[in-house]
C-alpha cells in the first residue's frame, strides 16, 4: 500500500492478498488513530510497471 507507509500484505493466492489486505489495511489505519496520527488522504489511481 503506497500511500500507507508499512502498510503490505501477501497470500498464497491472489485472492487471498486482496483479502489480507482488506484486514491489514483496516488494522493499519485503526492503530494510526489509535495514536492520534492523521491517516493520510487517498491520492488516486496509481500506476506501477
């Protein structure tokens, strides 16, 4: 996840990443305010090659 900063996830399957992801990117941003950090905006579409 680019625009959250150690925010990664894996899986056996494709599937399965974008369903860990879903989980971590959750927990990442519930900490982050848990701490009274500011969550970041998302930027749009990125484009990787």
């Amino acid at each position: 996840m680019p625009e959250l900063p150690g925010c990664a996830a894996d899986g056996e399957t494709y599937q399965a990443a974008l369903q860990n992801v879903e989980v971590i990117m959750q927990e990442w941003i519930e900490t982050v305010q848990e701490l009274g950090r500011i969550v970041p905006q998302p930027k749009g579409r990125l484009m990787f090659s």
